[in-house]
C-alpha cells in the first residue's frame, strides 16, 4: 500500500470517528499484522503479533508508524 493511500485510510477514519472502523494491514503472505482504529481522537495501531497498542493523535507520526511497520514486516 502506499504512503498516500495509508494517509486517506487514517483520514477516512478520522472523518468518520463515530464510526467503529478498523484497518488491517496484511503482509506479503496476506497474514494480519496490524490493525488500526480511531477512537477518543487518538489512532491505535495494534501489532497483531504482539497485541502492542501504540497510540497517536496526529496523523503523520501514525502513518511513519505503520509504513516503518511494514516494512519491518516483509524483511523478516
């Protein structure tokens, strides 16, 4: 997924805060290993490998999270 197409997901979600949505993100092998969702103005990126919860209330940092992620992901 690109950079671009990660920041409108997390801009959809915050425009649509009172909705309970959550993204996925797959690896190379279509296996979940993250899943994000905007609630109380924050976006929680939860690793579903290690159930972590980060939490962040701007965008940007959000998505540099997930992209960083993601790529850690496909090289192991």
């Amino acid at each position: 997924m690109s950079l671009d197409y990660t920041r409108l997901m997390l801009q959809t979600l915050k425009q649509y805060h009172k909705s309970d949505i959550t993204l996925t993100f797959t690896n190379e092998e279509d296996v979940p290993v993250l899943s994000v969702r905007y609630l109380s103005n924050y976006f929680h990126v939860k690793n579903l490998n290690s159930s972590v919860v980060e939490s962040y209330s701007e965008l940007y940092p959000a998505v540099d999270y997930i992209e960083h992620s993601m790529v850690l992901k496909t090289l192991i």
